[in-house]
C-alpha cells in the first residue's frame, strides 16, 4: 500500500508542504495527460454510468496538468489552456449530437492535446 507523504520542503520555501509522491511539475509532458483525462473521464461515466466518477478523472488530469502548465509558461499559457481544456470538454457533448460521442471525444481530446504539446510540452523539446 502506498501512502502520500507531505514533508516540509527543504531550503528557503522550508513551511511550504512538499509532496512526495508527485513528479516535479517541469519534468511532466502534458499533451498525453490532457488526452487520458478527455476519454479517460468519457471513458469512466460510460462504462459506471456515474456521470460524476467521470468528472473526477477529468478534473485530476486538468489539474495536474495545469499545474505544468503555470509552471512551466505561467499565467498567460496556463489560463489559456486550461479554458481550452474545460472549452473541449464542454464542446464535446454539442459536437457528440452532430458526430456522435467517441468521434467528439476523440476530436476535442486531439485537438486539446496538440495545443498543450504546442505551447508547453515542445517548447521544452527546443
């Protein structure tokens, strides 16, 4: 069983809480992430049929990847791809009525993930 640790953080930060179990934020790639969070939350309401599990899922991902994200290019990108994150998902259940639902998943999930690897996850690459 693995259980999460909070430690002080050493150096100047030392009252600020460091979680052990997390990787840094510069070192995640956020473009696979975006993706599993987009059809993995999909993925969860359909098969429990507990709408509010898939919610969960999708919010985790957003947030862990929002967290590379404003670290990584701050305020401006981050703001910009969360929205886009939460305007896909929203997105996709108007486009789900003209495509159908995993075609709107998968387009938004593309589509989302491309601009995080854009403007994050290949800036690092360069």
């Amino acid at each position: 069983m693995t259980f999460l640790v909070v430690r002080p953080a050493s150096g100047s930060n030392a009252a600020l809480p460091k979680l052990d179990l997390m990787k840094d934020a510069r070192e995640v790639s956020t473009a696979p992430l975006v993706a599993v969070g987009l059809v993995g939350g999909y993925l969860t309401a359909r098969e429990t049929g507990i709408r509010p599990l898939g919610g969960v899922v999708l919010a985790a991902a957003g947030a862990y990847a929002a967290r590379t994200w404003f670290t990584k290019q701050g305020w401006p990108i981050g703001t910009a791809l969360t929205l886009g994150y939460l305007g896909g998902f929203g997105a996709s259940h108007p486009l789900a009525k003209k495509i159908g639902a995993w075609p709107a998943v998968l387009s938004v999930a593309a589509v989302t993930a491309t601009a995080a690897y854009v403007a994050v996850d290949s800036a690092e690459a360069a």
